[in-house]
C-alpha cells in the first residue's frame, strides 16, 4: 500500500528528508556518472561540500542536451544489469531521449500514480481506463501500475480505435479515465455524435502530457460532465505523476520527499522567491537508475507553500504558461500558443470548435501568424457574412490579446486532423527554409 501518511508530513520534517537523500543522491552521483562528476569539478565542488537543501543552488544544472550527448545509457547511475525497464520520448526532434529504472524506480513511481489517483478521490472500487499510449512513452505503464497500486480495475485500452473505446466504457462501467486533454475532447465529440452521454459511468479524468488551459478544462468538464483534474510529469524526471492535483483543484503538489522543485530566471539563471514565475527546475531525490540533478525542465510555472485545504503539505506548482523553448517570436514579440487557445475557448461553442492550429511562416522576411479554426456544423451552414463576422472577432481578439495581428481562417468542421496522443498544434514552418 502507499505511504499515506507522508503526503501529511510537516513541512519541516519533509525539509529534513530531503536533505537528508540530496546528500546521498550528489554522493552517487558522483560516484557514477561522469557528466554529473566533471560539472561538479569544474565548479570546485565535492560531495563532501552539499550539506543539505541550503546548498542546492551550488551544484550545477542538467539538460536535455546531455541526454542526447549521453545516448542511449551514459547517464544511467547503476549498471544495466540493475536496470529493469526503458522508456524512451518521441524524438521529434533529434535522438529520442532514453531513461531507465530499477525495480526501486519503478515502485516509487506507482507511488506517486498512487497518490495521484487518490488526491481525486479514486479508490478500489474504480474502473480506470487509461488511454495513454503503452510502449515507450510512459504515460500508459505509468498510470497502469499506479492505478493497480491502490487495486483499482485497471482497462489498458491505450490509443487509438476510438468508438471502441467509447463501447468499452459503456460496456466495462469505466468511471476514470486517463488521456492527453485533446484526446479527452476527441472522444467527448465522438460520444455526443454517438448520442451516448447518458449511458457513462464517469466521474472523473485525469489529462496530461500536453498542455491546457482551465477554459479547455471546463470544456471537457461540460461535454462529458466529468471532474477534469490536471498531472504534471515528464520522461526525463521519472513519467506522469511527479504532481497532481487533489480534489480542491488549484493548483499540482508536487510529491517532495522524491523531487525537489526550483524556480529560476531562465536569462539569469537566479531561483527566484515563492509565488515568482520563470523556468521550472527538478532535482530527483530516489531515482536510482536515472538521477538528475537541477534538470532544467522549460517548462514556466510558479511554486507556492500556502496550505492547501485538502490537508497535504507538499507544496503546489501552477499549470505551466507555456515553455521557454516552445514560445514563439512572431515580429519580436513573445507569443506562447496557450494565450491563443484562451481566445479560441472563450469564443460561442456554437460557432467553432476546440480544434485549432497556429502557422508561423516568413515572408519576403515579415513573419506571418495564420491560425485556422474550426467551425461548428451549425457554423458551416451559415451564410458567408456570419462566417466572415466570426472571423474579424477572433481577430480582434487576439490582437487585443497578443499585441499582434493574427489571419484567422474558419475551416470546415473535422478537416483539421485529430490526435490520439499528443495534439500537433504548432507548425512553425520558418524552422524549413
């Protein structure tokens, strides 16, 4: 069973555990991982010199790019023969990035999974549907064994054959289901066209592994009348769980007796005070297989210590704004693709859909910003003039939005493709000349 308790710890012991695992983690590090070793000897530093949390910010940062340079295991901290089993990203772009875990590993992250499904409010009596993709992503495995942990009834449909999976929740009473929030709307689309709402078990989701705003949330939440809770995680630190939401729903704890989180300046490198927004930073703290010091995620949040009034300790992240190596620069200014679905969300949902895609092109040296949306059916039989007036208040918008202009173009209903996983929003095509 999981450890209930620690989730309740006071702040001070919790403080005290972390210190105490930092010091042993730079230890084995040290010992075992060249890459961590020459950062830390370029900065004058031994283990014998990390006493504690206070001194987190002496030690050097991590990076994506190390996991590249190190592919497939340099960065693993244990030899193979201790390492259990491999998840890997997609590798869009580059090498796909390779992480490992022990046995050791892989309970700690059925704890957190655990602890995440608990928080909302699931228990034994559950029928969770994950429809996260099994295979080398982690989100499948992951929530899998989470969900088994606190003996839930666990319905591995993973992606993909979508009326199928709809069936199977009427069919296996589901009441949790787990997915990328644009799969969530796919499906809740799919079950309005199939007219079988009323014959759902659902109670709650659970949606990460992408981006999405609370307008988005409350989308989901409407269409499928559901509780939709938000999870953080990512490959590199262990897979989905390192936070979640509990019930009260503001704001992710992020579980600190196995991570320690940073904010940062992402320019000046300085962690900035609570309740201050810039680069997210994770420290693993159990992790044996694959340990990271100071990973510098690029993801921009914003930590806060204020109780929370479901009664655990462990402080909370806000949803990610966007990323720092996602925003976009259109014209010199800073433009992240959630403040466009913001716009998109709060436009009539009787005349687009949540469907959208954002294009960035150059010409004749002028960057250009096109989003084409998609319209409702009841849109699509209007007259042109209705379409057109649609279109200039998008516009309008997300002018007043952005600070930049915008060429909105309402597209037929399901002419943008639909994602099973991760939804491709973005195409920045000046990235191909």
């Amino acid at each position: 069973m999981w450890n209930e308790k620690i989730e309740k710890m006071p702040r001070e012991n919790l403080r005290a555990l972390q210190s105490e695992r930092l010091v042993a983690q730079v230890k084995r590090m040290y010992e075992n991982v060249p890459t961590f070793k020459a950062r830390m000897d370029e900065k004058g530093l031994k283990p014998a010199d990390i006493h504690g949390v206070d001194d987190l910010s002496k030690l050097p940062f991590s990076y994506k790019s190390d996991l590249r340079d190190n592919y497939p295991y340099g960065l693993f901290a244990v030899p193979m023969s201790e390492i259990v089993r491999v998840h890997a990203s997609s590798g869009t772009t580059g090498k796909q990035i390779v992480v490992g875990y022990t046995e050791n590993d892989l309970e700690m992250w059925a704890e957190c999974i655990a602890r995440m499904f608990t928080a909302i409010g699931a228990d034994n009596n559950a029928f969770i549907q994950i429809s996260f993709g099994y295979g080398l992503f982690t989100g499948g495995l992951g929530a899998h064994y989470g969900a088994q942990k606190i003996g839930a009834t666990v319905i591995p449909t993973s992606t993909g054959n979508t009326q199928r999976q709809i069936q199977t929740m009427i069919d296996f009473g589901t009441t949790v289901l787990c997915s990328t929030p644009s799969y969530a709307l796919y499906l809740a689309e799919e079950i309005e066209a199939m007219g079988v709402k009323d014959k759902l078990k659902l109670k709650m989701g659970i949606f990460g592994a992408e981006p999405w705003t609370d307008d988005m949330r409350r989308t989901i939440e409407e269409k499928v009348n559901i509780k939709a809770y938000d999870i953080y995680g990512l490959s590199e630190i262990m897979g989905p769980g390192v936070a979640c939401e509990c019930e009260a729903q503001d704001g992710m704890h992020v579980w600190e007796d196995m991570f320690i989180p940073e904010i940062i300046d992402p320019e000046t490198l300085e962690v900035l005070p609570e309740g201050e927004t810039g680069e997210l930073v994770f420290t693993t703290l159990t992790k044996e297989g694959f340990p990271l010091i100071r990973y510098r995620t690029r993801d921009i949040s914003s930590l806060y210590f204020e109780p929370c009034k479901c009664g655990r300790t462990h402080l909370r992240m806000r949803k990610p704004s966007g990323r720092s190596d996602d925003m976009l620069i259109i014209r010199g200014v800073n433009v992240f693709p959630s403040q466009i679905e913001e716009v998109l969300i709060k436009v009539s949902e009787g005349d687009i859909t949540p469907n959208y895609q954002i294009i960035v092109d150059r010409v004749n040296n002028n960057d250009t910003l096109d989003i084409n949306v998609e319209m409702s059916e009841s849109m699509f039989e209007d007259e042109i003039e209705s379409v057109e007036k649609t279109e200039k208040k998008i516009t309008s918008m997300l002018r007043s939005t952005l600070g930049i202009g915008a060429k909105v173009h309402l597209v037929n209903p399901k002419s943008i493709e639909r994602s099973e996983g991760k939804a491709k929003r973005v195409i920045d095509k000046r990235i191909l000349h």
